[in-house]
C-alpha cells in the first residue's frame, strides 16, 4: 500500500471510530447528512477521498470538539495535496476517481466547462468512455476497474436531468473528429452530443475550424460555481479556489464561448463531422 492510500485508510479509521462513538450506524449518519448511505461507507473504507467539506460535516452531524474536526481538516488538507497527480488518483482505481469527481458535481449548480482535445466527460457515450479509461489505464497504470469507471461515469451523467443545475460546454470542433475511437463509435457519439443540445439546462457549443481564436487552446478546465477551477494537466489536476484563478477562468471561457457555435448552428458543425465519419470505413 503506498503512503497515499496508507494516509486515505487512516483517516477513514479515525471517522468510523468517531460515528461508532456516538451510538450512530452508517445508515443514521448517512440519513443525519442527508448523504447516500454508500457515500459513508466509500469514505470510511478509504474507497474515496474525503474533502474538507465532508470531514466539516461529519464532525458536526456528530457534535464532535472542534478540535477534533480541525485536525481532521488538516489531514484532509495534507492528503489532498499528495492527491493531485494523476498517477496517483489513477492508482487508487479509476472508478474511485469517477466518484470523487461525482461528489464535486452533486455540489454544484453552475457548470461551465472547455475540453480541447476529448469529449467531455458528462456527454460521453459507454463506447467512446471505453476507449478513453483503456487509454488511462495504460498511461496511469490504474487498475483494472474500465467496466466499473464506465458505470460511475454513466450514473454521473444523470445530472444532467437536474434542472436545478445549468451546464455551459464548449469544445472545438476538432475534438470532435480526433480518433479516440472507431468511425461507428464516433458516430454514435455525435448523435448523442445531437441529443444533449435539446435538453433545456444544458447550452452545447462547438468551435468551428473556420472560428477566429481569442487564444491558443492550450488546456481544458471546469468552472465550478465561482468557487474552483479544475484544471487538468498530463501530470496534476490543479484545484484553484483563488478568486483572482477563479476569475481568469471565467474571463478565457467567456472569450472561447463568443467564438462557439450554438443551437442550429452547433448542429450544423456535427452533421458535417458526421457526413465525413460516414465515409470512413471502421476500426
């Protein structure tokens, strides 16, 4: 076991001794935080990584001491800063990764998302998914859990239903055609980001080659909120809370948004990449 998972398995310990400590099952707790009960359980058996909002909450719903819940922050603090490269999140599993990710989206109403070079993850379809958790899985040396990510990824996407919440994607046209899967795969992926521009919460944008660019799309990132920016890189994921991060964000997704193409438009963009996949033979 490495010392981030030693470190994950610790804190999991220390919170199941402290809701046992007060005469509470996995299942009280769970309904006390209004939490699924399997939340309680991924986080006491170190299957998923706790933020410093979860630890805030555990400790309060049992009326822990201060004290106590400030040092279980810290250690929070302290193993989230070992987390951050990916090889290391991929090594705890790729479908504990997916649900750390789920519980970030459950926190938040407004999405505003770039991806320049992959279709974004809430769209994906189960095909196209396969395809890039087999890559991951190669590149990060994750465990072999593809099936079991692909089914976290899936129940992720059901939030997009939620018409509390509001999604703002934005991807280049490009990403639409790089062969990250078969031509029928891709092709059955273009009909279903076709259908996600009908749901009324979600705004697709696509970037047309012929577009003018305000900048060279360097990266992706998620906007969260105005709390966090994920920025994902080959080797991290920087997490910026920074108002000053935050806000350079918002300005590059506003400026890449400008130059998108919307509805009908947007539309147009993918059935010209579908007419082309049309005429090439598959994998």
């Amino acid at each position: 076991m490495n010392g981030f998972q030693e470190g994950r398995t610790e804190l999991g310990m220390q919170l199941r001794r402290l809701r046992e400590s007060a005469g509470l099952s996995g299942k009280d707790l769970a309904e006390r935080l209004r939490w699924q009960a399997s939340k309680v359980s991924r986080l006491e058996n170190a299957r998923q990584t706790p933020t410093e909002e979860d630890v805030t909450q555990w400790g309060c719903a049992l009326q822990a001491a201060p004290g106590t819940v400030e040092e279980l922050v810290e250690q929070v603090k302290a193993l989230l800063e070992r987390q951050d490269s990916w090889r290391q999140r991929h090594r705890s599993g790729l479908a504990t990764f997916q649900e750390d990710i789920r519980d970030r989206e459950m926190r938040t109403s407004l999405f505003r998302v770039f991806e320049p070079g992959i279709v974004i993850g809430l769209l994906q379809t189960t095909e196209y998914a396969r395809g890039v958790f087999t890559r991951l899985k190669r590149i990060y040396r994750a465990p072999d859990e593809i099936d079991a990510a692909i089914r976290v990824r899936m129940k992720r996407q059901e939030i997009l239903y939620d018409q509390s919440k509001t999604f703002r994607f934005v991807v280049p046209e490009a990403a639409l055609r790089y062969r990250l899967a078969s031509p029928e795969v891709m092709r059955g992926q273009i009909d279903r980001l076709l259908a996600v521009t009908t749901l009324p919460n979600v705004e697709f944008g696509v970037i047309p080659f012929e577009a003018p660019l305000p900048s060279a799309l360097l990266n992706g990132f998620w906007i969260y909120d105005r709390e966090l920016a994920a920025v994902p890189t080959r080797t991290r994921e920087l997490l910026l809370r920074d108002p000053e991060d935050v806000e350079f964000y918002e300005t590059t997704f506003d400026e890449l948004h400008q130059v998108a193409a919307f509805g009908e438009q947007a539309r147009a963009v993918m059935a010209r990449v579908l007419d082309d996949l049309s005429g090439q033979s598959a994998d």
